[in-house]
C-alpha cells in the first residue's frame, strides 16, 4: 500500500475479508454465482471508514472478486483492495500477510472467518463467524462488534495484539457478549457508587434527600448495542491494576510511564553533554592561559 503523507495523521488499519465475512456466495446452474450481503454490512462500512484506513483482502482472484466488491462499497468506504496475487500459498491456504501492507502491525485489526488465512498474523485476528446462509438476515455480528472497534479507534491504543490477547479462543459475537456483560458490571458499580452518596442519614439513602428531576430521563437504548463507556469499563481488569481499572487503562499508564522513564533518560543525558561541554570549555581557556603566560 503506498506511503501516507507525511502531515496526515495515520489512522488505524482495519483489514476485512470478503468471502464468508462480508458476503455469503452461492452458486447454481441455473444462476450461476449469487451473492448475500451480510446483515448490517453497509452501515458497518460507513461507520468504520470514519475511523479506519479500511483494507479489503481477499485469496480470491481480482476478476471474481473485484465486481463483488464494486457493487458492495458503492459509497468508497474501502481505501486499498487486494487479492490473491498479494497472498502466500502456505499448507493448501492463500495466507495474507499483514507485515507487508506498509502499516503498523500493532494499529491492525483483522476482520476474518478463516484463523488459517491469519496464520502469519494470528495476534491480529478477530474472528467472526461465517456468514454461509443468505437466508439469514438475523445476523447481527458486525453491528455488535462495532462499538468495540470505535472505541479502540477512538482512543488511539497502540498495541491491539495485546488487547485482542485477552479475548483469545472467542469470535466476535462472543467478545460482544463480555464487552457487554463488563458493561453492565461497570454501570452497576457506578450507579452503587452515585447511590451510596453520603450513607444512611437519618434512615434513608442520599437519594431519598434529591429532588426530583426537572427533565424527563433519557430514553431507554432501543437498539440493542451497548452505551459507549470510557476505556476503563471496555475490557475488564488488568495485571497489575496500579490506578484505575480495566487493561485500556493499564495501557495507558504504562504509555505515560514510558513516555517519562524516556524524558528523564534525556534530561540526564542533556546534563551529562552539558557538563562535558563546560569541562571542555574549562581545559580550552586553562590551555589558552596557559600558552599565554608562556
């Protein structure tokens, strides 16, 4: 994939298969080969390419592929397509390989249903189920997942094989599943916290003492995908848990612990240099005082 310029910020890489993942493809004698758009697919797109430099990478040849693809993204959302001809023939599977797209590895998440054609990037590999039956439009796999994917974008984490770590043996509907359930737990901490107030005063709990609010309550999420929380309430605790909680959190810390341990290495290199710089100065004058005076 060609360089980004140098005065735009690089975005996160979000590679996608096609076949089985985006698309289900059938074929007959009477029709030939039809193809299924999976549930959700086109809001996916638009959202993702808000967030992503989206790649589409597929083992199938361009002259298949390609028409699939033009009559899928007809808005653009997809910035770079390749096809088989970029893939390895490893032990009977056209594998991709990451490494060579000219992006950072660590900001790459990998939409598949195939963990072979990932197998020399598994630690990029978010696994979805495959979508085979075009006959099911109650998938909802890309539209659970979403969330997550914007929150990571969103808060700019640089080490994604390590947050996708976490979730090791599980695919995207089963990620969904915690995500939410850690979601609830975090809510539910918080509204204890907001409830428990100032204790029991006088029999009652603090919100026995709050009047009563002038504006109707928010309405209820309809749309069955979670709120978006802060990184801490993403994805649960992580080892050790110093300040704050959750492993975004603990990514976080450690960036900032790194980003200082990193500024004080070079203050003290600065004030080695400096004091070199003066000791040199001092033996220049005392030699020139020294010539002078004979």
């Amino acid at each position: 994939m060609p360089n980004v310029p140098h005065d735009i910020p690089v975005p996160h890489t979000l590679v996608l298969d096609l076949e089985n993942t985006l698309v289900s493809s059938t074929w007959d004698r009477k029709y030939g080969w039809r193809h299924a758009k999976r549930p959700g697919v086109d809001k996916f797109l638009h959202e993702m390419a808000q967030y992503y430099e989206i790649v589409l990478y597929s083992p199938s040849h361009e002259g298949v592929a390609a028409p699939v693809v033009d009559s899928l993204d007809k808005s653009g959302c997809i910035m770079h397509r390749l096809f088989r001809d970029a893939t390895y023939y490893r032990d009977g599977v056209h594998c991709k390989d990451l490494d060579s797209l000219n992006r950072n590895t660590n900001r790459m998440i990998c939409l598949d249903d195939d963990p072979k054609a990932l197998q020399l990037n598994p630690e990029n590999l978010l696994k979805v189920k495959p979508y085979t039956d075009p006959n099911d439009r109650e998938d909802r796999t890309l539209q659970r997942i979403t969330p997550l994917l914007i929150e990571i974008a969103k808060e700019g984490y640089n080490d994604i094989p390590t947050i996708l770590r976490q979730f090791q043996g599980m695919d995207a509907d089963e990620i969904a599943d915690e995500y939410e359930r850690r979601g609830a737990e975090a809510r539910q901490r918080r509204e204890r916290v907001a409830h428990r107030g100032l204790g029991s005063f006088g029999g009652g709990s603090m919100r026995d003492y709050m009047p009563e609010p002038e504006l109707s309550p928010e309405p209820e999420n309809t749309t069955g995908m979670p709120q978006q929380l802060t990184s801490k309430d993403l994805v649960g605790s992580a080892p050790p848990p110093t300040s704050g909680g959750g492993v975004m959190g603990w990514f976080n810390r450690r960036q900032k612990e790194q980003e200082e341990e990193q500024m004080r290495k070079m203050e003290k290199w600065n004030e080695v240099m400096m004091r070199k710089h003066q000791e040199r100065q001092e033996n220049q004058a005392a030699a020139a005082a020294a010539a002078g005076g004979a």
